[in-house]
C-alpha cells in the first residue's frame, strides 16, 4: 500500500490480514489500524511514516513501525518491533504471550497525552529501552514497566503498591532490567502506617528536578 493519492479513514478500521508480507509506503494516517495476520511471524513494515488516531490492534502478526499512536494493543500473538522512536497520547495495553510481543530495539518510546490520565498495562510488563513521559502527561502504571536504558519523567507518573513492613518494593522498574539512569521532577514518595522509604538499587544514578519528597503517614 502507497500514499501517492488520498485515503479518507472516515472513522473506520483498516484490518491487514493473509500470511504474506505486506508493506506500507509513505506517510500514511489510519482512524483504527489492525493486524489479523495467520502467524505471529506474517509481518507488516511500514516504510515512511504511520500515524493511527485512535486504536492501533496487533491480533497476530509482527508490525515493524514507527509512529504517532492514541491507543495500542498488542495480544497474545501479535508483536510491535520499532524501527524508530514512537509517541503515544492514549493507553498501553500488552497481552503479549512473549518476550516478543514488544521489540524496542534502541528506541524511544515517548507517552504524551496532554490532560487525560494514560494507563500502562495488560497482563504482560513492558520492557522498554527509553522510557519518557512527556511535560503534561499523566501516565498511570498499571502493570509495573522496565527500561533498560533509560527513564525520563517530565510530567506525572502515578503508581499505587500494597505495602507489607519488612519488605522491599521497587518504584517503577519491574522485573530483571535496571536502568543506567532516571530523571524524575518534583518525585514524591508516600507510604502509610510509619513504614520506612529509601531510595537506592540503581546502576547509574537518580536525578530529581524540583522537589523531592519522602513521606511516612502514620
């Protein structure tokens, strides 16, 4: 598929599907985007520029992009390979069955919903390699990420753990991978019942702009 005329998405969903390699040429803009391909390893590359302004679905199937996103979702047999940084302004769903269902390559992946709380989750955790949240996003962590490179958090990050005295808790990163580094503004750590805080356990370092915060609510 090329963009060299015109397509008009008029608010509907463009579904991919079959086992052959598909390509998509040029700078291209879906209302829904969907892979419903036959294996997980049928892939889709986009080859320029791919926005989808409302939802994007991997089924089944390997989509290899880079792109502005609202809402993804990838499912059990679906995969998302970066070929470049991305953006999304919507939620992050990842019911990946694998490891594989998200290849970050040495990317970046920026949320930057502007006002609307975004949610990070599914039954998998994410791993990422650059993690950003943009000045004026809201991202909420539903199921806790990991980044191997980096963190960055311009704008507000909420997570909410059930804690148990004694025990360790890790903010943030989830699972083996630790970053080199996380730059957090204006952090503030809560927890209730008089239950101690610290901060500590990363490789490189924590660098916080503005206020830090370290509360024991009794």
């Amino acid at each position: 598929m090329q963009s060299g005329g015109g397509l008009d998405a008029n608010g509907h969903t463009l579904t991919l599907k079959g086992s052959s390699p598909q390509t998509l040429t040029g700078a291209l803009s879906f209302f829904r985007l969907t892979l419903d391909k036959a294996a997980m390893d049928n892939t889709v590359t986009v080859v320029g520029s791919l926005t989808v302004t409302d939802l994007l679905t991997i089924n089944q199937g390997t989509l290899l992009s880079a792109s502005d996103y609202v809402d993804v979702v990838i499912e059990v047999a679906g995969a998302l390979v970066l070929t470049k940084d991305i953006t999304v302004s919507g939620n992050w769903t990842n019911n990946g069955g694998s490891g594989l269902a998200f290849d970050p390559k040495n990317f970046k992946v920026t949320f930057d919903g502007a006002g609307t709380p975004q949610t990070l989750g599914g039954s998998q955790s994410t791993v990422f390699y650059d993690l950003e949240i943009a000045p004026g996003a809201n991202l909420v962590l539903a199921k806790l990420p990991s980044a191997t490179h980096s963190i960055v958090n311009n704008g507000l990050l909420t997570e909410v753990q059930s804690l148990t005295p004694g025990t360790l808790y890790g903010f943030l990163i989830g699972g083996e991978t630790v970053p080199t580094a996380v730059t957090l503004r204006n952090f503030t750590a809560q927890a209730a019942g008089g239950l101690p805080l610290a901060l500590g356990g990363l490789l490189g370092g924590l660098a916080v702009f503005g206020v830090l915060r370290l509360r024991r609510v009794r």
